[in-house]
C-alpha cells in the first residue's frame, strides 16, 4: 500500500510546486509601479498610489495599472502587401 501512495503522492507534490512557481511568476510579471506625470514631472510611483489628475504613460507591454481615461491615444499601423 505505501508503494502505491508514493506512486501517486510524488507527482503530486510535484505538480503542487511546478503551480506555485508559476504563480509566483505571473507575480513578478505585474507592474507594482507606473510612469505617470504629475505637477508638470515625469515620475515613478506605486500603482496604490496613482490619483485622479495623474496622467500614466503606457508603452507596449505594459500592464494597465488602475481604471483610466485615455486622453490621447496613438496608434501605428503597418500594411504589408503579400
């Protein structure tokens, strides 16, 4: 009976730890901070810390800290003929 529990208790253990690195992962790949204008000043702050009036600058790859209001938006578009 104990081989059989260590059978299905390894991969178990396992499968456990390969999810709780992957959690931590996705973790690190949250932006804890922004790049937002502020009295006229381009700063770095947490993204608890983002107020009304702030203005955040997004760039490719970012994850959109907070709800927010575009006010201007920029867009490049590339057509490639085949």
């Amino acid at each position: 009976m104990i081989p059989v529990m260590s059978l299905i208790g390894v991969p178990l253990v396992r499968q456990e730890f390969n999810a709780e690195k992957t959690m931590d992962s996705l973790k690190n790949l949250s932006s804890p901070t922004a790049s937002v204008i502020r009295n006229s000043e381009n700063i770095t702050v947490p993204t608890v810390e983002i107020v009304p009036g702030d203005m955040v600058e997004l760039k490719t790859g970012d994850t959109v800290p907070a709800d927010l209001r575009f006010v201007a938006l920029s867009l490049r578009v590339i057509l490639r003929s085949k």
